[in-house]
C-alpha cells in the first residue's frame, strides 16, 4: 500500500534493490534483545525472532508492542543510532505518516455525526474555487482516495536530490503543495470510479475541517483524540522539527549505492502536513485503534462507513485499510512512511489482539514482508 512518502523514496527503494549491496557508514549492530515481557515475565515465543528478521533485513532499528487475551509484550530490535551500540527505546516515539490519515477521518467523521458536514458534501461546498471539478468531488471521496486528484508527494524533490536536502527546513504551506498538485490532470475522468492514493486529498480535508470548526486540524485532534485517550506520547507537530521524549533516529541515503547516510530525524514536518505529520508511539497507536474499533470514537453507523471500501477491489475504506492474516483475522488499522520512518498499526475489529511496530529503514529492501510475517505471528501466535 501506498503511504505518506515511502514514497517516493520508492525511487530510491527500487535502486537499491538493485543496487550492490554494500554497508551504509557506520555499520549497523547486529540486532538486540527483546527489552519487554508477557505478563507474569515470560517472553512471548517466537516474537523477538520475528522482530529480529525485521531489523536484520531492512532497518537501522524497529520497536513493537502486541496487546493479546495474555497481556501485553513490548520489544526492540537493532538500534536507536546508526553506528553505534545504542539499543532503540522501547517506549520510542517516531513518526507517524499516513496513520495520521485515520486521526483526520476520525475527526471529520465526527464532525459528520455532530450535524455540521455531510459525507457527500462537495468540495466546492467548503472550499469554493479552490479545486476545479470540486463540485464533483465529494468528501468522501478524499477520505477514501478516489477524488482522482493528483497526488502532490509525486511534485516533490526526492533524496538524494540537492534540493529535497535544501528544502528540510522549508514551512509548506497546504495552499502551496494542493496547488502543485492541481497544476497536473487528474487520475481519473469520473470521481469516484477509480482508487489512486493521493495525499492531496488529506491536505484539503485539513482545511475542511478548519473551515467547519475554526479550529486547525492540528487542534481538533488534539481535543478531540490525543487528550481524552490520553495519548501522552502524540502529538501533532506544526513546524516544529523535533521529535520529543525518547526517539530511535532516522536516516535518508545521500547516493543510490547505498554507502552513506544523512541523519533526518529533524526536519521541517509541513513536508507532511494533515497526509502525515504525526508523531506517536506503538502503546498510542494500540490505544487509538480500540477505542475506535470498539465504538468509543464514532457511533456504529459512521464505523461501518469507515470500513467500507471506495472501489471493490481495495481494501481501504474512509482513512482505514485492513488485511487479512494468515490465519484467517481480518484486522484494521493503517501504515504510514515519514521519510526516514515507517509505522503499522493493526488490530482485529473486537480489539483482542493488537499489533503496532514502527522501524527506521535503512532503505535496502522493502519491509513490508518481514513485518507481515511479525504481524501474523503477533495476531495469531
């Protein structure tokens, strides 16, 4: 699945699938040892062989917690600085990318349940003259990436270009990269026939949601979700280029032979903006998702919608994806890429088992298949 900017690091990703492989400047330790438990003390088997072979194939460092019917295990893998022997903090925050997409629908959703926005409201209706065809273009349609716009991700300066490194501290504005975007033909001729992720799409919802509350999309999640979970380890940064409290680093590759490797953990995050600009932690992301799944966000009609998919052959509904596990669980949450960071979040619809895992790649290979083997071990044992 398309995320946040894995983006278009996905140039760099293919190369370097190709590429030799060669170790990146200061060689990565080999992964350590699972720093959490099972309740009563016992490790849980076979999980911290999993996350190892996350770390060992595609990452500088990984962290992951998995809430079950036995209690919750918390582990970390490699580490939380590149050459160094530093183990990644298992309460680490990291960023969140495209999981931010699910804290705005949330939010917009229950804007919907307040009375104050309709779902098949246009675009146009909130944000006159600013996409063409918005009268067209339903909120729905962003939410569940089939409005056809152009994704803006796809304008952007990627590593190891010398202007997406001369841009790190640049404040973007929401105005500036849906202009971009709009400068381009759209995906599709009808809205709605057709899914094509587009971060676009979550920039607008962003300004809806400050035109419907006066309120940024920033606040509103932080009123709505962040305080009354409890969610001390969130926080939606603005332009702030810090990652707050304990924090495995990030890295971007500076050639495409993969040899060297810039530090990225700070960084301007308007790059992302409501697409995927927040900052969490797997025991937040764990939280999150059972408080939605169990009705405590959004009443059950506005659930269903958000589990219903735009086109019948995806799996991603109004900011939710899900998948199904090797053993038959089907399970919601979403993933997201920040650059230097990836994250996954997942949980089966009653909450019984839960699974969150963030790394920061190293950009070698792609992640996605050993962490959908944790994921299946985390989800069915």
């Amino acid at each position: 699945m398309k995320r946040t900017l894995r983006m278009s690091v996905a140039g760099v990703a293919v190369l370097a699938a190709l590429a030799v492989s060669a170790a990146p400047a200061g060689a990565v330790a080999a992964p350590v040892g699972a720093t959490g438990a099972r309740a009563g003390g016992v490790e849980r088997e076979g999980l911290q062989r999993e996350l190892d072979e996350v770390a060992a194939g595609t990452a500088v460092g990984v962290l992951a917690e998995v809430r079950d019917e036995d209690g919750v295990w918390r582990g970390t893998s490699g580490v939380a600085v590149m050459g160094t022997p530093r183990p990644v903090p298992v309460d680490g925050r990291f960023r969140a990318g495209s999981i931010t997409k699910t804290f705005v629908a949330t939010v917009l959703l229950q804007l919907v349940d307040e009375g104050l926005v309709r779902l098949d409201d246009s675009v146009e209706r909130w944000l006159p003259g600013v996409v063409p065809n918005g009268r067209s273009i339903t909120l729905r349609q962003l939410l569940n990436h089939t409005s056809g716009l152009y994704d803006y991700v796809k304008t952007l300066a990627m590593p190891p270009s010398a202007e997406f490194f001369a841009g790190r501290w640049r404040t973007w504005t929401a105005s500036e990269q849906i202009s971009q975007a709009l400068a381009h033909p759209p995906t599709s001729e009808v809205p709605g026939s057709e899914y094509a992720y587009s971060n676009t799409g979550y920039l607008l919802l962003g300004q809806v949601i400050q035109k419907v509350t006066g309120r940024t999309y920033a606040k509103e999640i932080d009123r709505r979700l962040i305080r009354p979970l409890g969610l001390h380890g969130t926080s939606v940064p603005g332009t702030s280029p810090w990652i707050p409290g304990p924090h495995p680093h990030g890295y971007v590759p500076t050639d495409l032979s993969l040899t060297h490797y810039i530090d990225y953990t700070e960084l301007n995050p308007t790059l992302f903006g409501a697409s995927g600009d927040m900052i969490s932690t797997t025991k937040d992301l764990n939280r999150f998702f059972a408080a939605l799944l169990a009705g405590r966000l959004l009443p059950k009609h506005l659930l269903k919608e958000m589990e219903t998919p735009g086109t019948p052959t995806r799996n991603y509904g109004l900011g939710l994806s899900w998948k199904t596990t090797t053993c038959g669980l089907r399970v919601y949450g979403n993933d997201g890429d920040a650059l230097a960071y990836n994250a996954w979040s997942f949980s089966t619809a009653d909450g019984r088992h839960q699974v969150s895992i963030a790394l920061t790649p190293n950009f070698r290979g792609d992640p996605d298949t050993a962490v959908n083997a944790f994921t299946d071990k985390a989800i069915c044992g």
